[in-house]
C-alpha cells in the first residue's frame, strides 16, 4: 500500500467515524463545508487485464486495489445574501496517472435574479446522465458505482467552463426543472487531450413525489488537430434518458444513451444502458443490475467502441446516518474484446468473462 492510499483512507476514515451526523458545517456567518468520500477495494478472478472504472490507467486484478472507487471531496460554498453565492469543490481520486490526483471539480458563481431561477458562472459538471452531480458520491447512490458502460461512454470528461442557467416551476403534482448550458469543455485522457468550443447543453427533470424523468443532449465541436492536422474539427452529440423509482420498498433506476459524430459515425457512434432494481429492507437495500453497451457500426474493427454486458448483484447497508457499506459481484462479458472496463490487456482482448467482487464505504459530513 502507497503513501498516497494511507494518507486517503485516514482523512476520510476520521471524517466518517469522529464528526456529528450532518450534511454540512457552517464557518462564521457566510461560510459552510461539506466533504464526502469513499473507501473501495476491488478485487477479480484474472491477471488478463486490469479492472478500472472510466477512464482510469490503473485498476484491480487477482490483486485487490484501492484505487478504483476511492475519493474524497470537499466543498465549501460562501453566501453573501440570498441571491449570490459561491461554491468551489474538490475531489482527489485515480483518473488518467497510476495515483490520486486532486483537480477542481466545481468552481462557480451563483445568482438567483428572481425566484426559482439559477444562473451560475464557472466551473461546473456537464449534465450528460442522471446522476452527474453526484456520480462520484457514492452515499448518495444505491449501487457501489455507476454503470461501466454508460459512464465511461461519454468523451466530454473535462466539465464545463462557461454558464449555465436554471429553471424550476410546479405542474400538477410535480416539478420541471429546465436548464441549459454554455461554454467550452475537453476530452482528457492519459495520453490525449482534446479541445471542445460551442459546447451547449439542455436538460429536462421532471421531479414526482416517488419518481424522477431526466431527458437531455449535449452537442459540442470538438477540435480534431493533434489527431488529424490543423482544420479538421468535428460535431459530437451525447443524448441521456434515465429515471428512477423510489416507492414503498421497491428502487428502480435505468438510463439509455447515445453517443453520436457528424463525421465519423462509424468510429464513434455507440448506445449504451443499464437497468437496476432493488428492494429496501429496513437497512438494508439489496439490487441487482444489467448493463450493455455496443457500437452503432457493425464489425467491432470500425469503432473504437467494445462491447460489453455486466450483470451485478449488490446490497447497500446504511451503518450509521452519514454512512453506509457496500458489496458488489459482478460478471464482466467483454465478448472477447478490450471492453468498457479493463486497462488494455496484453494479447490484445480477453479471453473469458471476468468475475469481480468490490466492498466500499461511503460517508458524507
């Protein structure tokens, strides 16, 4: 075990087990903090590839690690008056490097001019699923981690810095929420980065007493010129469906996506989606889930995208108000590909379907 991974699991293990139950902190008269975290270790059946979630360089094997899931968060937002407000976050966790790193993940500025709604000005995360807020909050979540197949499918992974507005209004028994969103945004990886200009968003939530709707597309130029030369320039189009159900005992949660290209269909268009269902049991909340994703071009040589199903079972066990346990076994089909989730395997695909076992606390302060 690194350094970096002891000195991770001890500030989120003091956060977790030694402050009050409550969701933030305030610090004088126009300051909160919050924090949240988990600890994960991920542990599979084979040494053919590395289990990573997203777009990760590092992950697990027959060999536990921690630092596929592991993060912590922490956000502090200043209130001037009821109309202005700023809020800056950060998240330390594995992303394109074999270690944590720590970036922002929020920086912003909040007005509320009239009622109801939300202009901001900054940084913040693109909308694209149903759980982009929070994705990386794994208290806030039934299952250990969102969908491989879904999450990973998205390119735009550098947020969005320019502005985005927000407005609420109550219909009938529920409320729309309709936001839309400006600005440039990036493709990063470990090896690569992409610019994006004229990134513009829109989104639609419907918020129900037991059910949530979320329809949304995000377009973006993406310039193609470290892959292609200079001129060479590209429209990318990310299209999300997803809702959840929380009603009596039962939770259901599913998204659809689409990834498309004006110029290159074959080498980027993808769909992907998940289904999940789950029945709360006091504190406990077992679930189980299917995922697939698949290319849009036939023959897997024309596109960059490798299928994969995922079939997981899992239960949620709320320990304490701010915390909870997690477990997680799933059975990986890459269909002898790369896949979604595994580092780039030596013989070029994987052989057989990967088994995986995770375990994770979750805590928020």
């Amino acid at each position: 075990m690194t350094r970096s991974h002891l000195k991770l699991l001890s500030v989120a293990a003091v956060a977790a087990l030694a402050q009050p139950v409550t969701a933030e902190t305030a610090i004088g008269e126009h300051f909160t903090f919050s924090a949240f975290g988990t600890l994960g270790a991920v542990q599979t059946n084979s040494d053919e590839a590395q289990y990573i979630r997203e777009q990760q360089v590092k992950g697990a094997s027959k060999s536990a690690s921690l630092l596929v899931d592991s993060n912590l968060g922490l956000q502090l937002t200043a209130k001037a008056n009821d109309w202005l407000s700023a809020t800056v976050q950060t998240l330390t966790a594995q992303r394109f490097t074999d270690n944590f790193t720590t970036r922002f993940e929020w920086a912003y500025v909040k007005v509320t001019p009239v009622e109801n709604l939300n202009v901001r000005l900054g940084k913040v995360a693109l909308p694209n699923f149903l759980v982009s807020d929070s994705r990386r909050i794994g208290y806030a979540n039934t299952a250990l981690r969102p969908s491989n197949e879904v999450y990973s499918l998205d390119l735009l992974n550098g947020g969005l810095k320019g502005a985005d507005a927000s407005y609420a209004v109550k219909l009938g028994g529920g409320t729309l929420t309709t936001s839309v969103l400006y600005g440039k945004s990036s493709v990063d990886g470990p090896a690569l980065s992409l610019k994006s200009s004229n990134t513009r968003s829109f989104n639609l939530v419907w918020d129900g007493d037991w059910y949530t709707l979320r329809l949304g597309q995000t377009t973006a130029g993406l310039d193609l010129a470290p892959l292609f030369g200079p001129g060479v320039r590209d429209t990318y189009t990310f299209n999300g469906f997803g809702f959840t159900v929380d009603r009596s005992q039962v939770v259901l949660q599913g998204e659809y996506v689409q990834r498309r290209s004006s110029d290159f269909p074959a080498l980027i268009g993808a769909d992907a989606w998940y289904l999940q269902a789950g029945y709360r049991m006091g504190k406990w909340l077992p679930y189980a889930s299917f995922a697939q994703v698949k290319a849009k071009a036939d023959g897997v040589s024309r596109s960059i995208v490798n299928p994969q199903k995922t079939v997981a079972l899992g239960a949620r066990w709320d320990v304490l108000s701010f915390a909870d346990l997690k477990f997680q076994l799933e059975r990986v089909d890459t269909q002898k590909t790369i896949g979604a989730s595994f580092t780039p395997p030596a013989n070029g695909f994987i052989s057989k379907p990967v088994a995986t076992f995770s375990v994770a606390m979750d805590f928020v302060y």
